[in-house]
C-alpha cells in the first residue's frame, strides 16, 4: 500500500531536484565584464555550478535534520534474566 505513494516521490524528486539546480545554476552563471565571451561562458558555467552545489548540499543537510528530528525513540532495554516482569499498575 505504501509503495506506491514512496514510488511516486522518488520519480517526482528525480526530476524536479535537477530542474531546482538548474534554476539555481542559470542566474549564477551570468558573468559580465570578461573580454571574451567564450571566457564568460566558460567562468559562468562554473560559477553556476558551484552555485547549484552548495545548494544541494544546503538541502541535505536540511533534510538530514528534519530526518534526524523524527526518529523512533529507543527500546527499554530487555529484562535481566530471573528478574520479575514488570507490571503495570492501575490506578484506583
């Protein structure tokens, strides 16, 4: 039941995580001034790019810690052996 929901969000963020970088890359990569403009080009697409990978590193990391936030807490330890089983009280 819930493949399919998981399934469809992996196809979704496959194609929408490179269109946000390239969305972030197109603006940094406009560079003025340079003498060329096949240098222009050339240091563009590299600012662009350095651009959109700290922008995917910025939404990792986000992401980590948003997944981090909602972990399961963790098991009570088990009983020793011969230790009497713990009860719950009712109260009243």
């Amino acid at each position: 039941m819930a493949a399919g929901p998981t399934s469809t969000t992996q196809r979704l963020g496959g194609a929408v995580g490179p269109a946000v970088l390239v969305a972030v890359a197109g603006p940094a990569a406009s560079v003025a001034g340079l003498r060329t403009a096949r240098l222009a080009a050339a240091v563009g697409t590299v600012a662009g790019l350095r651009t959109a990978r700290l922008a995917a590193a910025v939404g990792t990391v986000v992401t980590a810690l948003v997944a981090l936030r909602f972990t399961r807490p963790a098991a009570p330890p088990p009983a020793a052996p011969g230790a009497a089983p713990r009860t719950a009280r009712v109260p009243g």
